[in-house]
C-alpha cells in the first residue's frame, strides 16, 4: 500500500488545490491513497475542492484538541506524524505548501525495498555534547545524511518508530524543532547507508535554492530543471501569501549584493515558480 499524508488549516487552502491539482496531472494512473488530515479547513471549501477527488480520504481531527493547546504551525505539523507511523505499508509525508513537478511514485518503490528517501536540509551538522545533552543521549554525530521532514518517504514496516518517536517527544514538550529530531532519531535507529539524500533544490528550494545562481529553476521543452541540471520534483512554499513571496526576493537582494545578473536569474526563477503555483491552483495546467 501506497500513501500520502498531509494535513492543513484553513489557511492552506490555496495550498491544497495545489497540491491535489499538480498531484492528479502527474499521477493518473496512480494507485496512491492520500490522507488529508482536516484541521478546521471548513466545510464548504472540502465539499467543492476535494471531496470529489476518489483518492482523497479527509480525516478530520479535533481542532479544538489540538489548537486549543498548541499554535496553528504545531497542531499542522506534529499529528501527521503519528498518524502516518500508524499506517501500513510505505508512507510519504508532505506539507500543504507543496506542489508537484514531475511524478514521484518511483520512490515509493526505493522506500519499500529498505531506504528511506527525503529532502535535503542544505547543511550539515554535528550533534555534539550539547545536543546531546538536551537529548538525553549520546549522539556525537557529525551528520551527512541531513534531511527535512517533508518530503519523505518510508516504509511503515521498518521505521514507524521514528514518525511515533517524534510525535511522543513533541507531546512532552522536547524543545528540538521537527527536523532536527528526525535526524536524531535517524542517527539513533537507521543505518546511514539506507539514507537517501535529494538536492534540496530538487524537492523544496529551502534556503532559496532554487532562486541561487548554481541552482536556480528554469524551463527547457516544458519541463522545470535546475541550473545543475537536476529535474524539479517539487515546490515548496505560501505561494499565495503576499508577505513570504515578497520576502523571497527581499532575501535574494541581499545575497545577490548588486550582482544584477545574480538578480535577474533569481527574479525570473521567482516569476517562473509563482506562476507555475498560480497555473496548479486554478487548474489551467496546460499537458506537457
């Protein structure tokens, strides 16, 4: 069994028409479940934008349970985590701010043989004395393996533990955001070879990968690749938010420190992503 789990609040919306939108164009044929886990995203938006959709299972769960002691961000994040360790067969994790470039399921198949597949942080670290510390375990670790918690993929079978071990220390009020934990507890539990790293601009553009100037997303014969010649598999990010995409190219200005060609790639790599999220969000999608 395959399956997605993300879940959004009824500011994500525009995310998840989005996200539903480039996943269906790129998977037709796909036999993948998807959990959308409905956290006061509201009735009449669910009725016309997702309910149709046969692959799509809503599973509501108690906003005022979780919101009601926890922040909006929090209560977005963290329950997807046990729900899916909760799940059979293998399992990727997403945030509602993510759309879709290319199809994915090949790396479904790379989870069930044994790896677990996830996006690049874009750094490296060492888990040293004091993370160790505030663990409560050693860990001394310079880390290679660094990953995001979103996209990931994994199978349920061998590594439900981390996604349940993460959601039990967040319970507890441990101080670490999500991903770090996810690579401590990979540092715990999984031997480093059965790790797979992707560029992070190839899958979430953190750190505005995919706007720098080695890095950056363009399009050649309708498809979206990076500077460095990698495929674009997916887009992270509030593309409908006037404040972060603005803030993007406020970052940029300072990287590119008057570099007018630095800015001009990052401002047309920007033009290019706000458009393509504005093409899935209304379903124009053109077939490529």
């Amino acid at each position: 069994m395959k399956s997605i789990v993300v879940s959004a609040s009824n500011g994500y919306q525009p995310g998840v028409i989005a996200f539903l939108n480039s996943y269906e164009h790129y998977h037709k044929d796909s036999d993948t479940k998807v959990y959308l886990l409905n956290l006061n995203i509201g009735d009449p938006f669910l009725d016309e934008h997702v309910k149709h959709r046969e692959y799509v299972e809503i599973v509501s769960l108690d906003w005022a349970e979780y919101a009601g002691k926890r922040n909006t961000a929090w209560s977005t994040k963290i329950p997807r985590f046990k729900f899916a360790s909760e799940l059979s067969g293998t399992v990727m994790v997403c945030d509602a701010d993510m759309f879709f470039c290319k199809n994915i399921d090949m790396f479904f198949d790379v989870a069930k043989a044994g790896f677990i597949v996830g996006g690049a942080n874009g750094s490296n670290f060492y888990f040293g004395e004091n993370y160790s510390e505030k663990w409560g375990a050693p860990l001394n670790r310079f880390w290679t393996k660094t990953i995001g918690s979103v996209p990931t993929w994994m199978d349920m079978e061998r590594y439900s533990q981390i996604w349940s071990d993460l959601y039990k220390k967040k319970v507890k009020g441990m101080g670490f955001c999500d991903f770090e934990m996810v690579n401590m507890l990979l540092i715990e539990q999984v031997d480093p070879d059965k790790i797979i790293v992707l560029p992070a601009q190839q899958v979430t553009g953190l750190h505005h990968f995919q706007l720098r100037p080695d890095t950056r997303v363009y399009e050649r014969r309708g498809r979206l690749i990076t500077a460095d010649g990698l495929e674009v598999l997916m887009v992270h990010g509030k593309w409908w938010q006037n404040g972060w995409v603005n803030n993007m190219m406020k970052t940029m200005e300072k990287y590119c420190a008057g570099n007018e060609r630095c800015l001009k790639g990052a401002k047309d790599s920007w033009n290019l992503l706000k458009s393509e999220f504005e093409k899935w969000k209304k379903g124009e999608k053109n077939e490529i």
